[in-house]
C-alpha cells in the first residue's frame, strides 16, 4: 500500500497496461517528451520509447482517427484529448465514428480503444478549458463512459477500459490531479459498471462523480455531525454501462434521492438516473428526488465566480437538509 | 506522375501486361454495371434511401485494387460502392445491402454508404467527409508498428480537400512517415458546386501537397494503366518506407451527387464531352489496339452481365432482415445493455 496522487496514478495505471500488453500505444498532444501538460505521464516516454508512446500535432481529429484505425486493425490504444471541452473539435470520431463501425458493419468492425481526457473546473480557465462534459457522451449508443473520483479508481477503471472490447471516454478531473489516496501495491484491474457505496447511510442517498464524490462524503459527514442525518453516498464511477442496482438498491434503503452534479443542469447524468428511479422505484421514494447541478450557464473564469456556482459542500449540506426537514 | 518517356512503347507486353489488363478491363466493367444495376433498382425503388454512384470514374478503383496486395486495406467514402466491388466483395452482397435485404454484406444495418467487409480489406465506407483520412493513418500506423508490411488508401472527392480532417491527416501521415497513400478523385464538383468555386487553388489535392512535403502528383483518372502505374509506384513506396503519398485523379462523374440529384448545374455539352474519355470506352479502344480479340472481351462483358443479373434475381427473391438484428453488435458482448 502507498499513497499516491491522482495524476501519478494516471501514469502507473497506463504503465501496468503498456507493460502486460505490447499491442497497448499512447499518443496524444505533449504527452510523451514532456510528460504530458498535467504532468500525469511522466516518465511514459522513458519506460516505453518513442514507437509507444507518441507525441502528435495539434490535430485532435488525427489523434482519434489515428487511434480508431489502429484500434481497428488490432492495436489498444490510449488517445489524450488534453482538455475534454476539446472534444468539441473532434466529436465525430466519438458520435459518429467510434460508437457505430460495430453496429453498421453488423459485427465486423471492433473498436477498443480509450479516450483519456482533462475534464472539470476548478482551476480558473474559463468557460472553454473547465466544462464537465460527460453528458455530450453519455448520450451515445456504442461508447462507455467513466470518471474515476481517487487514485485507485484511476487505476483500476483505466486497466479495465484498456482491457475493454469497446471505445472507452475516460474522464479524469483536473482538479483531483494533485489529491492523494491509498493505492494498493501491484496490479488492479476494476469492473466497469459498478458504482460503490463509499459511505454507508440510512437516511439518503447521495450519488455523485469525480471531483463532486468529496465534496459529497463531506458533506454527508457534516450532515451527521450537525444535523444527525445519515446519509450514503454512492459514487457512480460509470456512466455507461450504468449500475442501476447500486443505485436502486440504496434508494431501496434510503427512501430518498440526491444527485451532485458539475454539469450544467440540462440533461445532465442525473436527469436520466432519476428518470429511472421515478420509473421503477417510485414507491420507494419519501419525497422528491432532488438534482444539485451547476446551473445551466457556461462557466465563469473568476475564483469566486466559479466558485459559487459549482455545487459546494455548504449547497449540498444545505439542500439535503432543508429536503428532509421539510 | 507517369514519365512517358520511359515506357515508349507501350504494348501488351509492357510493364503492365496483358493478363493485368484484362483484370482492369474486367473491373472497370463490373463496376459499371453493378453501378447502372443499383441506379436502375433505384428507379424500380427497390432501393431505397440515397446513393451515390461513381459512373465514369471506375478507371481509379480498378487501377488501385489492380495494384494492391491481399491485406492492404482500402478506406473508401459514401460514394464507395466501385472501391468496394473492385476488393472482390460479390456483386450480391453490395447490391443486397443496398436494397436492405438479409443477404446484405452488413445486413442492411449500415446501408450505400457505409459498405465494409474486413475479410476483402474493404475497412470501411466513411459518409462524414474527411472523417476516414485519419482513420487509414492509424491503421497505416499500427502496420508500422507491427511491422506488417501492409499498405493502407484512402479514397476521397474533391470536395475533401476543404476539410480539416484531410490536413490534419497529410501532415500527421507526413510526420510519422506512415505507409498511407490519399487518392483524390477530383471529378470537378465538390457536391453540386464547381470544386474551383470553392478552392484556392486549382489542383484540390495535389497543389496542397507541398505544404506536407509531398509530391506533386496528378494523373488522369480515366485512364486505368495511367492509375496503375501511379498506384504501383505509391505502393512500392510505403512499403520501402518512404512514407504516405497524395493523389489527384482527374475524372468525371456520369450520375449526379447523389439520386436525388439531376446535375442541372452542369454546363451544356460538358457531360458529353467527358463521355468521350469515357474510362471504358478508352480502355476497349486500347485493347483492340493490342489485338486483344473483340471476342474475349465480349466473354468478359458477358460473363459480369450475368454474375450482375444473377445477383439482382437473388436479392429481389432475398427476405428482408429479421427484427432482432436492431438490437445486436452495439455493444460488444453483442448486445445493447448500457445499465443493469
């Protein structure tokens, strides 16, 4: 067991797959000679050499085209898009291209390849290099979609989206990048598809992703401390394939429902989860399920600015108190 | 481009020789009349949807399949249907597909413009424009990793050109040295305007292949020897490693865009003066030349005129394809689940 952040996790979870498997390549902007600009593959270029691990033009439409055709020629490849608000520019390989060679060449066309991108706000750059955009590939038949909120998710989910048999979007929060957790020492490979209870409660259900997960466990531990309320928070980890068990198995227990969302509130991740729940575990519910989003703006560049308007520990605290107190 | 001046007597016994001409004879007719096939099932609407034909610019698809080598793979568009015959893909299966029946090469879950079969190489048929330049680069790429030796095309209109996928391609494709060869099949209309309406330059493709360090190639793309040639030579070249190669063919498209398109815009008399370079017409002229007898190439017309009609019977008298194919291969456990 070590500690290690968030962004060092990023690295070992691309080394131990370019290490089992030599069919595994890594190409993206800066990624190789200078370690990426987050810092998170460092030292790649040094283990695997330059025919693995690539240094690309400015071509987001190259990388991901690049990595489909090798991808569908036999290689696994890992493509960095630098910041997820960059996928904009390259978004027919992930609507278009990648989720559907499968289904139009009835079978004959595969697809394995992963997508690593810097999503999330929090450092301050404005409403085009901070965006949650998640929901842009949730909403597309043929992808799987994953953040990963500590350093041994980033691990285990990014082995088990290079392992995987179809295009992975890999959202990795830019703002966790330097936050730390115990990481279990060797190999670990995760499930894709399975969201996890990290905080066990009685009476609410918390879902959250990524960067919104600590702020939530914080604010169901202030919500223990100061009100009494119990709650559980699920972290949802994946949003394709989704684990709807999880979830409605602990509204099951809860008998109420809060998701903490960074997207801005339309057709964020959390309007379809709470359709569901809505569909098949009405009954179950004691009062309304309840979205805590950012609102429906693009994201201002000021700390304070931008502060206020992602969910914040306070706003969740405040919000599921006064919906059960009521 | 084609030095004339090293191939001075051109002949049945020249570089190309004559059972390789008689493959291009063959393919060239086979794509017109599986083509003028699909266009009359159009008009029967036994075909739905749209489709786009490449009538008059067969000479490009059978010159680079006459050139390739079982594995090199080919990366076609919308308008795709004479790349992916010219693989060996069975006249059956396209026209199936096309008229969405269950003996469709794709079942008819893809449809005219998305023609694939891995097994004949055919990796795809891309009906975003531009979308599919990339795309051969990362397979060019993985050959050069892999050390496969394979070659990948990559065939694209004019109208291409002005897309930011094909720049990016050539330059990344340039970069990494990848054995990628980018065809451009200038027929002089983008969709249904003029290319040189829209383009700075008056070459599409090749007067932008400087800026990639490229050569400057153009070749006359009704001319199936001339394509050949070319082909061969781009071929030996990304398999010695020197790296991608761009194309321009300059042909003519006899149809419109697409079905719904009559091509009024064309000016009076510009159709019938391409007619005469029609890429089949000349390659029959030539072959008389040769002394190929008229008979053997009236086998070979005979011969693709049944396999064509064959393959009409045995698509009109296929079932359509059955409901649960709607739920398959999204996924790869085979299925559609995205949550439990």
């Amino acid at each position: 067991m070590a500690e290690l952040t968030y962004r060092d996790a990023v690295a070992r979870g691309i080394a131990q797959e370019m290490s089992r498997d030599p069919d595994v390549v890594f190409l993206g902007e800066d990624v190789a000679k200078a370690g990426g600009v987050f810092k998170a593959t460092v030292g790649l270029y040094e283990q695997f050499g330059p025919l693995r691990v690539r240094d690309t033009p400015i071509s987001e439409q190259a990388i991901l085209g690049a990595a489909m055709g090798a991808a569908m020629t036999g290689l696994k490849p890992i493509a960095e898009i630098m910041f997820s608000d960059f996928i904009a520019v390259c978004f027919d390989y992930i609507a278009n291209e990648f989720p559907k060679s499968r289904y139009m060449t009835n079978g004959q066309v595969k697809c394995p390849l992963v997508v690593r991108t810097g999503n999330g706000a929090g450092s301050r750059f404005g409403a085009q290099h901070s965006q949650s955009v998640e929901n842009w590939c949730m909403m597309i038949p043929g992808l799987k979609v994953v953040a990963p909120s500590n350093p041994r998710d980033v691990i285990g989910l990014l082995a088990a989206a290079v392992r995987d048999p179809d295009p992975v979007i890999f959202f990795e929060h830019k703002s966790l990048y330097p936050t730390k957790g115990e990481v279990p020492d060797g190999e670990i490979v995760d499930t894709l598809g399975t969201a996890k209870i990290v905080r066990p409660g009685k009476d609410a259900t918390i879902l959250a992703l990524a960067l919104m997960v600590p702020r939530a466990i914080e604010a169901a531990d202030r919500l223990k401390t100061e009100h009494g309320i119990d709650c559980e928070v699920v972290d949802v980890r994946s949003l394709v394939p989704l684990d709807m068990q999880t979830i409605l198995g602990s509204v099951g227990r809860t008998h109420r429902l809060f998701t903490v969302e960074e997207n801005p509130r339309l057709c964020g991740w959390g309007a379809e989860i709470v359709s569901i729940v809505a569909d098949e575990a009405f009954y179950d519910l004691d009062g309304p399920p309840v979205r805590i989003t950012t609102p429906h703006i693009p994201l201002p560049s000021a700390d304070l600015l931008e502060d206020a308007v992602l969910p914040t520990v306070d706003r969740i605290s405040e919000t599921v108190r006064r919906s059960l107190e009521s | 481009m084609l030095d004339k001046a090293n191939n001075p007597k051109p002949g049945l016994n020249d570089d190309i020789g004559e059972d390789k001409r008689l493959e291009l004879y063959r393919l060239q007719v086979l794509l017109r009349q599986a083509e003028q096939r699909a266009y009359d099932l159009f008009l029967q609407n036994l075909v739905k949807g749209t489709s786009h034909l490449s009538l008059g610019q067969e000479a490009i698809a059978a010159g680079f399949a006459a050139a390739m080598k079982p594995g090199d793979l080919s990366f076609c568009t919308y308008r795709g249907h004479a790349h992916t015959l010219a693989r060996g893909v069975p006249v059956e299966e396209v026209l199936g597909e096309l008229m969405g029946r269950d003996n469709g090469l794709m079942r008819g879950k893809g449809g005219s413009m998305h023609l694939t079969s891995v097994e004949h190489g055919v990796m795809g048929s891309y009906a975003i424009i531009g979308a599919h330049l990339p795309i051969a680069c990362g397979a060019a790429w993985r050959a050069q990793y892999k050390g496969h030796g394979d070659v990948s095309v990559c065939f694209f209109g004019d109208g291409t050109t002005n897309i930011g996928a094909f720049h990016e391609a050539l330059n990344f494709a340039a970069v990494w040295k990848l054995p990628v060869i980018f065809v451009c099949e200038n027929n002089h209309y983008m969709e249904y305007t003029p290319i040189g309406d829209v383009t700075a330059v008056p070459h599409p493709a090749a007067d932008r292949a400087s800026a990639y360090g490229l050569e400057r190639i153009i070749v006359d793309g009704n001319d199936a020897d001339e394509v050949y040639r070319t082909a061969m030579a781009a071929y030996a070249k990304a398999r010695s490693g020197e790296g991608p190669s761009l194309i321009e063919c300059i042909t003519y498209r006899h149809s419109g865009h697409s079905r719904a398109d009559p091509a009024k815009y064309r000016p009076e008399g510009e159709l019938e003066k391409w007619k005469e370079r029609d890429p089949i017409k000349i390659y029959r002229e030539r072959l008389l030349e040769f002394g190929i007898d008229p008979d053997v190439m009236k086998g070979i017309d005979d011969g693709i005129m049944r396999e064509v009609d064959e393959a009409t019977e045995t698509c009109k008298a296929a079932p359509p394809p059955p409901y649960d194919i709607i739920h398959t291969d999204v996924y790869a456990d085979g299925g559609f689940a995205w949550r439990n």
